[in-house]
C-alpha cells in the first residue's frame, strides 16, 4: 500500500526495536553521569537563531548548510537547535548558575536538528547525549569528561574498536599567530584546494585541517601544526591532559588535524570513533570563552556530544544485543461476555501487581489468542471460558512447555507471584 505521508527527508521514525537500544543508552548515560554528580537539564528544541550564530559561529557548516531557521509571527528569527551546547551556556547564564558551588556539571538527551545532506549515520533529527561542566579550568576536568565517555563507551559494549584521537587548538593568544601561519602556507597551494576549502581559508582556515577530500587531507598532514605553536599555558594544560590520560590507562591517539566543527573551542579538543571506517560518534572539548562571549562572567567551561542513533547502528553492527523489558508475562484468553469482564478485572489486578500482562479482545477463538500469545513469546497464559466464570477457576497454561491445568481462581495471582518473582515490574 502506498503510504499517503512519510516522514520528511531526512527525519526518521524511532521504532520500537530502535527504542531498546536507546533506553539502554539512556540508562547507561544516567547510571554513568549520576555516579559523577552531573545532573540532567532540558533546555527548548527552539532558540532564537542568533543564540547560535554567536556560539557556533557563522562559517561553520552547521550554520552556513545545515541550520533550520524560521520567522516565527512576531518576525523573530528562531532555529532548531543544531546542538546542546549553546542551550546549556544561555541555561547557565540565564539562571546565574555561576552562584552555585562550581564546577557545576550537567548532563541532556534529546533531540537536534541539522539539515544535513541525509545518507548513512546522518539524518536532519537526530538525539544526542551531552554533557557540559562550567567553572574549572584544570586539565583534570578534561581529563574526567574523557574518562566519563569512555567508560559510557565501554558499558555500551563498543570499547573493542573504538579509537579516541586529541589535540589541542589553544587559546585565543596563540591561534591568532597560528591562523596566519596556516594561511601563509596554504595561499601557495590554493589551486590544490577544493572548493569548500578555497572559502573557508578566508573565512576559517581551521577547517582546512579536518577536510575530508583526498587532496586537502595531503596538504593538512604537511600543514604547519597548532601543537608546534601553542603557547606555555595552553602547552601545559595539553601536557597535563594526556599525562592524566596515560595514568588511567585511556589509550589515545594525537591527531594534530582535528579542530572539530564548531567554533567555541580552546585547548583540548576529543573525538571518539568507531571501527575500521571510523565513524565519529561524538566529541568535545574546553570552551573557556563561550560563557564570557554571551554575557556571563569569565568561565571556563568543557563538554563533549554523542550521536545516539550512531551509536546504535554501530551496537546492531558490533551484534550486541541490549536486554528489553518489553516481554509479556502473562497473556489472557478470554471466550464469551462474562470471560471478557473477568479477563479485564484480571489484567487490572495482575498490572497493579507489576505482572506484564496482554489480553485480546473481540471475538477471536482460543486458539486463535493463544497463536497471538505464542507470537508475543508470553511465558503464561490464562484462559477463561464461561465454564472458568461459573466455577470460578481459570485454565493455567505454560507457554513453554505446553502444560496446562486447571485452578482455583483466588489461587492464581499467589502461583503466578511466585513464578515470576525475579520478574516483577514495580514503577
Ligand atoms: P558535534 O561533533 O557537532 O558536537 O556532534 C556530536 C555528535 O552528534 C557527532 O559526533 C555525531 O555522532 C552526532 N551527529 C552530528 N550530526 C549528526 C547528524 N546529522 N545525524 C546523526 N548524528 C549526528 C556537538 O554537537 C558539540 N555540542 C559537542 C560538545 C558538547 N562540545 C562541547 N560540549
């Protein structure tokens, strides 16, 4: 059947089966952050657009390519927001969370929008983990933030054939120095440039470094290096980063052409990838200067960002199987008027007991429900006739072994409690 709507290009329907991986992720990320003391915070899906512009900067692809914005009916231009971070900035200064005691770290799941060219691992909505710690400056904080990521990645089964690549971009002092030193050598080879390149040497030359074309990739290898160039500070605190690293065991490799994609960072900057096509799952780094930019008092700041559907394509990839606790316990049959009021008084009271129970109504045969019972991979069923009505017992069947008997009906809930005892579901 032709559908009469889809969804729109590049926006996509999360799916059950998607969703016991993304509960899985969640709890992880929750399990994870409250054993840090990172508290969650949900900032609005819309912004005014400026709040990113500002942040991301306007040379980005985020913003330049794939930036939904609107005139909502006041003329105000608001956007969807691409990413977490510029919400969480705004959130911090907004509410003087500065007053509190610092670092103050926080934690987001949710949905961004990037109107990306639609292919594999990318869509225009995807969800992102997130987290952001405002008010330290210690490389030790960098140092956690990665630690925290990999240990997420770790319990999510996907440590085997991850790689975690650094490098640091420095501060405003010394990438101003380094920016023309990147121009001067790359206005010699502009011709080898690709188009994207050949504007962004104007407009953000940083960019010219994590180009994915083959022959600008040659030219960055050989481009001078922000690592050659950063100044005693930002030298120190990238030393000190990976000094922290080696002595918890992460293992990480310099990469002096990543910058990342936003333009709020300074210092360390992190990207996690997995498997031999290198898929970026996520990244991060220090943003020392956003906070002060948008009107806050001076605050160093770092956070990292995780694609959650990539992550779950590469959990379906690596085969890991995440447990659901979308099973059915119990399943009941019911045949007749009477059967079907005593088959919903049943469920009432089997789900206030936290048994997950389903029924089928209408007027289906027993045999009928209890394929649609086998189908759910219920572990019991409960059918009720007419007959079990009047003499007040049920049929008892186990699903697994086919058995069956009959019992009294105020014996039921008792033998399935105890049945099912590791199994209950209380809220
Ligand atoms: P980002 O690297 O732009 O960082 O995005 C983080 C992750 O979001 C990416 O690595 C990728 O897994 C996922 N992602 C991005 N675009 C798409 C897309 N079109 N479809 C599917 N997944 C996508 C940030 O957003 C920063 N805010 C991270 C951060 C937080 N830095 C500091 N604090």
């Amino acid at each position: 059947m032709e559908p009469k709507f889809r969804t729109l290009k590049g926006m996509h329907d999360l799916l059950p089966d998607f969703h016991d991986y993304f509960t899985f992720i969640k709890k992880v990320a929750r399990h994870r952050c409250r054993q840090n003391g990172i508290k969650r915070i949900t900032t609005p899906i819309l912004e005014k657009a400026d709040l990113f512009r500002k942040t991301i900067g306007e040379n980005t692809d985020v913003i330049e390519k794939e930036f939904y914005v609107f005139k909502d009916k006041n003329d105000d231009m608001i956007a969807l927001r691409p990413e977490g971070t510029a919400g969480a900035v705004r959130s911090y200064i907004e509410h003087a969370l500065y007053n509190e005691v610092q670092p103050i770290m926080f934690y987001y799941i949710g949905p961004m929008f990037r109107r990306d060219r639609p292919q594999k691992g990318r869509f225009r909505q995807f969800n992102s983990f997130g987290v952001e710690i405002f008010g330290k400056q210690d490389p030790a904080v960098d140092a956690e933030l990665i630690i925290l990521a990999d240990t997420v990645f770790t319990d999510l089964g996907l440590k085997k054939d991850l790689k975690l690549k650094i490098n640091s971009i420095g501060c405003q002092k010394c990438r101003k120095k380094y920016i023309q030193d990147l121009k001067d050598f790359y206005i010699g080879h502009q011709r080898n440039l690709c188009a994207d390149c050949q504007n962004r040497l104007d407009q953000n030359p940083l960019r010219l470094l994590d180009c994915k074309e083959e022959d600008c990739q040659i030219l960055a290898k050989i481009a001078p290096k922000m690592k050659d160039n950063l100044c005693e500070d930002c030298d120190m605190h990238y030393t000190t980063v990976k000094k922290y690293l080696d002595e918890l065991n992460i293992t990480y490799m310099e990469e002096p052409t990543l910058v990342r994609g936003l333009d709020y960072y300074t210092k360390t900057v992190f990207e996690f990838y997995y498997g031999k096509y290198e898929l970026a799952l996520g990244g991060g780094g220090r943003y020392d200067y956003l906070v002060e930019m948008l009107g806050g008092p001076d605050t160093p700041a770092v956070g990292f960002g995780f694609g959650i559907e990539r992550i779950v394509e590469c959990m379906k990839d690596a085969n890991i199987k995440v447990a659901t606790k979308d099973f059915v316990d119990v399943f009941v049959v019911q045949l007749g008027e009477k059967a079907k009021i005593e088959a919903m008084k049943l469920l009432f009271e089997l789900r206030n007991e936290g048994i997950k129970s389903r029924g089928l109504f209408g007027n289906d045969s027993i045999k009928a429900q209890l394929r649609v019972a086998d189908k759910l991979q219920a572990k019991y069923a409960i059918v009720i006739g007419e007959i079990e009505v009047r003499d007040n017992i049920v049929m008892f069947r186990d699903m697994q072994n086919g058995s069956q008997e009959s019992i009294k009906r105020d014996e039921l809930l008792p033998k399935l409690l105890k049945l099912l005892n590791a199994n209950i579901d209380k809220i």
